[in-house]
C-alpha cells in the first residue's frame, strides 16, 4: 500500500460504515428488501450520472462472453451478501 492510496482507503471505509449505519434505520422503516431495491435503483441512476458527466468515457462492453460473468459476479459478489447483512 502506498501513501497516496490512504485517502481512498479511508474514504471507502467511511462510506461502507455509513451504509451499515443507513441500513439498520432504513430497515426499520422499510421491508429489506424494498430497502434493498431502492438502494440499488439510487446506486445505479448515480453510477450512470458520473458515467454520463465524465470527460473520459469508455467504450462499452460488447464481448458477450463478458455480461454472463458479470452478471453472475453481481449477484454473488454484491446481491447475496448485501442481501444476507441487511436482513441480519
């Protein structure tokens, strides 16, 4: 790790806590996974924004080898487990 990576460390953590710390008062208003739907809907409209305002676009993906790992990596790398912390 090197020195100028620390800012984005911190900064990751922050977010990643404040999400935790987000959930437990979203769940108590909201079902899981209602909860978990609008997270994901506010994500994705972010994400696109930055994609859409950024001065260095890439070029989309268009090996479709790619999108079934892709989408199999979303499910289990980011659905199951955001799933599995907000119901506990």
């Amino acid at each position: 790790m090197t020195i100028q990576a620390l800012p984005y460390i911190l900064l990751l953590g922050f977010l990643f806590g404040s999400t935790l710390i987000a959930s437990r008062f979203g769940v108590g208003q909201f079902h899981p996974i209602i909860y978990l739907g609008l997270r994901s809907v506010l994500a994705s409209l972010s994400y696109g924004a930055v994609y859409v305002l950024s001065h260095r676009r890439r070029a989309w993906p268009t090996n479709p080898r790619l999108w079934p790992h892709a989408i199999l990596l979303g499910i289990l790398g980011t659905a199951v487990p955001m799933v599995c912390i907000v119901t506990s």
